[in-house]
C-alpha cells in the first residue's frame, strides 16, 4: 500500500525501496509485495535483513537480537562511546579497526 506524503510507515509494516509500506509478515515471503522486488532481494531472510525493513531500533542498541549478533557488530554500529578505533586517530588504513577503550589513549 503507498502513503504518499509520509515519511514512515504504520505500525508492522515496511518500507520497500520504492517507498511503498508493506506488512512486515509480507517481507522475504517469496512474493513481490513491493513491485520493485526490494522485499525479495537475495539475503533477505538474514536476521538483519528483515529489522533494517521494519525500522527496527533495536539495531546498535547495545543487544543481540540476532542469532549471530550481527546487529551489533563493530563495522555496523561503531565503537561505544567510551571506546575509539586506532585507525580513527592515525588515519591510517592499515591500523587497528579493534574498538580499545579510553583509558588506552595517551
């Protein structure tokens, strides 16, 4: 179904590529809901697949949802906020991209 004029979705549904809201439980159901194809798109089964289509806030909120946590990894949410990347500092590539606490910084 299309909303026009608005940004977000109802309560349970998602937003398709193309901006079109589709129920949740449509997303990754071997059908093209969304027109576009975006809610069949390969990978789409994957934990995070399915909570980044339904807005979820849960991703980066410091909880794995997912089975293999990938809802909370380093490259998709960072360091936390009392932690910094070596490489950040050095603007080196090669550097470590290991999340290290403050208390490491001189």
């Amino acid at each position: 179904q299309d909303y026009p004029g608005i940004c977000m979705c109802p309560e349970d549904h998602g937003k398709c590529d193309n901006n079109v809201c589709i129920p949740n439980d449509s997303f990754c159901d071997g059908k093209n809901d969304c027109g576009d194809g975006s809610d069949e798109k390969k990978g789409c089964n994957a934990c995070l697949a399915k909570m980044r289509f339904s807005g979820s806030k849960e991703i980066c909120d410091g909880i794995e949802d997912c089975p293999n946590g990938e809802d909370e990894t380093v490259e998709l949410c960072g360091c936390p906020s009392d932690h910094f990347h070596c490489s950040d500092l050095s603007n080196q590539a090669n550097d470590t991209n290991i999340c290290q606490p403050m208390e490491r910084l001189c």
